[in-house]
C-alpha cells in the first residue's frame, strides 16, 4: 500500500499553483479562476456516480482520484485548506451522523 495521502497531494497543488514556468494542468486550471474549477469538480463527480453505478471497480478508483484531485484544486482555489477539512470532520464525528446533521438544520 502506497504511503500517498492527500496532504501530500494538497501540497503539490500548491506548489504547482505557485509555480513559474511551464504551466501544469493545476496551474492551468487555478489560472482559469474558481468558475472553471468548480465546473470540473462537478463533472468528474458526475463521472465518480456513473462508475459507481456501473460496478467497475477500476474505473470507480479511476474517478475517485480525478474526483478528489479537483476537490483539492477548488480548495486550493478558494484558499481552504486540507487541515480545516480534516478538522471539522473530526468535529462531526464527535457525534452521531443523525445529531450532527440535526444540528446544521438548526444551526
């Protein structure tokens, strides 16, 4: 198994995005503003439910990863970073998944 996790991931698209030079595709994508960004994000979503749905196991790890690498390219686009994520996950399941989600309803 792969020591690979998403802070190492997270780092790189922030150095990419900072990078001078030849332009990667995160620069490239983080050059073409929020909009462009979050509109692949969605669409490799879309692409994430249909392997799902089809029960390709590949093809469902495949989107997984094109899924949360423009997840981490949005954030990175709107300056969120991977620790405030991780941090209120941790919040959320201090709780029940049924008490934490009554409590954004009356939040």
């Amino acid at each position: 198994m792969s020591d690979f996790d998403l802070n190492q991931l997270a780092a790189l698209i922030a150095e990419r995005a900072r990078a001078g030079g030849d332009k990667s595709y995160t620069k490239k994508l983080l050059d073409e503003g929020v909009q462009k960004c979050a509109k692949k994000l969605g669409e490799e979503a879309t692409e994430t439910v249909v392997a799902a749905l089809s029960g390709d196991k590949q093809a469902m790890v495949n989107e997984s990863a094109d899924l949360l690498y423009h997840l981490l390219v949005v954030l990175e686009a709107r300056g969120v970073k991977l620790a405030d994520i991780y941090a209120e996950l941790e919040r959320r399941t201090a709780q029940s998944g049924f008490e934490e989600k009554a409590s954004r309803k009356s939040g």
